[in-house]
C-alpha cells in the first residue's frame, strides 16, 4: 500500500487537485466544502502543514469538521512532499520557497470573491503563516498557529529541552535529523501524538505518510535570516 493511495482513502471527503503555480511547481492540495458553504460567505481557512506531513493531515477530521459548519477548506501539500516533488535536482527546500509557492497558492486558488482567509499553520506552517502575516502582500483574516515553530525558530527549544529534558531534546533529534518519527513508533508517538491514542495500528499508517513525506529535507541553514522579524504592533523586533 502507498502512501498516495492511502491518502486516497483518507481524504474521502477533501477533492484533491493539482495546480500549476507560478513559482514552478505543481501543488497538490485538498478542497472540502458543504453545500451552503458559498452562499454562507464565510471567509475559507488555509490549512498549512509542517515537516514530515501533507495535505492528508488535515483531510480526515479537520477539514469535515469546518466544512460542515460552513467554512471552505483548502489544505496543500508543500513543495519536497510525496504529492508536491521539488523541482527535479534540487535535493532540499528553502523557507523562502515555501513561502513563495503558499502566497502564490492562495493568489492563485482561492476566488477572489471570498473574505481575506484564516490561515491555520502547524509546527513549520505556523511559522510560515507568520511569514505570509509579516510581508503584508495579502490581507489575511486571521492567523491560527498549532504547536508553532516561534518566531525564533526551534533551535532555543531544544537547546532548553538539552538542559532541562535532556532524553526529550535527544528524541526530538532522533525523530526529525535522523528522521526516525517514520521508522520508530516510540519516537513517531513521542512527538506526534499521545502515550495512548489513536492506536498502534494507526500510528504505524501515519508513519508511511511520515516516511513518504520526509525525503526532501528543508534547508534551515539560512532560517535565522528569514525568521519572523515585526511585533503584533508592526515594528521590527
């Protein structure tokens, strides 16, 4: 079983589709929407994921609920991910392209008729949400950040997690430098989900979409330099 046809599968009720950015890329994502969602004039959320993840995650739970309230729902797979290959010869991705290619989806996909969006970023996409907030190129409705990378970046984290939990800070470097959240399921559990839930068997399904998901590294040799730099006043700082 693949990760795509499993994500098939899971995403039952979130059409997916492809688009030709003009970043260069084509970017797979999901679409969710009820009936009465146009007529609603609800402003549609933008899911953005983070590492080792793609539009499937918020295609089973996430995506339904909102849309049966109303909400149109959009949830793309990033550049370097199993549905979105990074351009051919690249062997790793950029914040800054990340960055580029969910402006230009949101440009590019959602009518232009529709409110200024709420974006919904997780770890890495909450970060990038930030970005898209902090360069003013689109009105944005709202931001919703999920366990968010801070505006610092993670590195403080876990270099606090070194001293004050140091087996935490060393699984958090197993699980995403040595990429073993999709290879070991105490890790995969220990950073992305609860001692107890969902089951064994679950987690052992998302981990394929870790592994599918996790194969083009994001370069953050250069993050420091694009990390979110203007306080909720606008200033920099």
């Amino acid at each position: 079983v693949t990760a795509r046809s499993m994500g098939t599968r899971m995403a039952s009720n979130a059409a997916s589709h492809t688009v030709a950015l003009t970043t260069g890329i084509d970017m797979e994502y999901r679409v969710a929407e009820s009936a009465g969602a146009a007529a609603g004039g609800k402003p549609p959320l933008v899911f953005i994921h983070g590492s080792f993840h793609g539009s499937w995650c918020w295609a089973e739970l996430w995506m339904p609920f909102f849309a049966e309230r109303g909400f149109p729902c959009f949830a793309m797979s990033l550049r370097g991910t199993s549905a979105t290959p990074q351009i051919a010869g690249a062997t790793s991705v950029q914040l800054s392209e990340h960055i580029e290619d969910i402006s230009c989806f949101i440009q590019q996909v959602l009518p232009a008729s529709t409110p200024p969006p709420i974006l919904i970023g997780h770890s890495f996409g909450g970060m990038y949400a930030q970005k898209i907030c902090e360069a003013d190129s689109l009105k944005i409705g709202a931001l919703v950040l999920l366990c968010s990378v801070s505006p610092r970046g993670s590195t403080g984290t876990v270099m606090r997690y070194l001293f004050q939990k140091p087996r935490l800070a060393w699984q958090i470097v197993r699980a995403f430098v040595f990429k073993e959240a999709a290879t070991d399921i105490a890790i995969s559990r220990r950073v992305f989900f609860s001692d107890t839930q969902p089951p064994d068997s679950k987690v052992i399904e998302y981990m394929q979409y870790f592994a599918a998901d996790s194969k083009v590294g994001l370069d953050t040799r250069t993050a420091p330099q694009q990390f979110p730099a203007k306080t909720s006043a606008g200033d920099d700082g």
